[in-house]
C-alpha cells in the first residue's frame, strides 16, 4: 500500500494571527501512521486542526488524493475523523443516543447491533442507554473514540487519543489503529503519553516551536 493520501506542501501553521511554524511538507500514505511530536505549542493541535479546516493556514497547500482541498468542497469531509482532545459527548444523552447524533452528522446511520459489538469491545456496553455525563473520564474517552470502527473513514486524526485510557483502552486503541492502517486507512495522532506498540512503528513529524 503506497498511494498517497494526505500530501502537506509547504505549509505554514498560524494561530491566531501568529505563525507557529516553518514551512512543512509531508504525504502520508495508505496504511501508514504517524505521530506528530513536539513541544507544548508547537503546532501539534493546530496542524490537526488546519488539516480539517478549523483553523487556516498562514500558507502553503493541502491535497487529499492528489487534488487540492479546494477543488473538493464539502465533500472532503467525509474522508476523515477528528478527534479532539475534548471528547464531544452531549452529557445529557446516552451512549446510544450520541452515536445516533453522530451518524446523523454524518451521513452514517449506526445500527444498534454494530454499536453493540464495538461498545462491547470498549467495555461500555452495560452503559449504552446511560447518559455518559454519568461516566467517568475514562469511559468518556472510550466513548468518544467508538465513531472510529462504527464509521469507517480513510484517514484518522486524533488528538491525544490515549488521554485518560487505562491499559486495556490503551491496547486496544493500538488494535483498531493497526487494523486501520492494515485495512488501506491511515492514522495521524498525538500524545504526550506512552503508549502499547503498534504492529509497524509509526513516523515521526517532529514540529518545533518557531523562533521569535
């Protein structure tokens, strides 16, 4: 698997009005995972986020698939996850009702056995029809992260995915990430924490705050 996913030319990372970087360029390939590493405000966030549109670039271009975001509109939406380092859960509703919502947005709507199976995996399953302002930060977590296998995308991006997981989380966090880089995905992620090893070790993109 070598087709080129993600390419990143000479990007230029801003936030706020400050630029956060020099100019970065990297593609990312089919069945590959990479960890962004750097220090705190470095841009880690950020290039997540300018990635997925949230937050624009100072300069330089994305392309997914050779073309550049551009010229594919709001459909290029559909080609990824986001997950942020907040957990996105409306904490009055159930698990069940939030992965409702989430297919709702987009475009994929679950079914209850197939939530079941992954839920079961995450060890939430007793707690699919409980609101999940009743769990605990680390069953939050783990909810969060369900969209990931329930709604098959490409590419993955994840924002300290690992935070608040315990070991088994953690593994099994590594499992699916494996299987979606196994399965032609491929997967971007941070983490200021240590995590199980993933079957072929990820990439690096080392980012560096930028000097005043």
């Amino acid at each position: 698997m070598n087709s080129v996913l993600l390419s990143v030319d000479q990007l230029v990372l801003a936030r706020q009005g400050r630029v956060l970087s020099a100019p970065l360029s990297f593609s990312v390939k089919a069945g590959q995972a990479w960890h962004l590493v750097g220090m705190n405000g470095s841009g880690k966030t950020t290039l997540l986020q300018t990635i997925v549109g949230l937050t624009p670039p100072a300069a330089g271009q994305l392309s997914w698939q050779g073309r550049p975001f551009a010229e594919w509109g709001d459909p290029l939406r559909s080609q990824w996850h986001y997950c942020a380092h907040t957990d996105a859960l409306k904490s009055e509703w159930s698990l069940w009702e939030n992965l409702l919502w989430q297919g709702r947005l987009l475009g994929q709507p679950p079914d209850l056995d197939s939530a079941a199976l992954w839920a079961q995996q995450m060890r939430l399953l007793p707690l699919l029809h409980v609101p999940v302002g009743h769990f605990s930060k680390g069953q939050q977590r783990r909810a969060a992260l369900l969209a990931l296998p329930l709604f098959p995308r490409p590419l993955w991006l994840l924002d300290e995915p690992f935070s608040a997981l315990d070991t088994q989380g953690a593994q099994l966090l590594v499992q699916w990430i494996d299987q979606q880089c196994e399965q032609g995905g491929a997967v971007i992620f941070t983490t200021h924490q240590s995590y199980p090893p993933l079957n072929t070790p990820p990439l690096t993109l080392q980012l560096s705050t930028r000097a005043v």
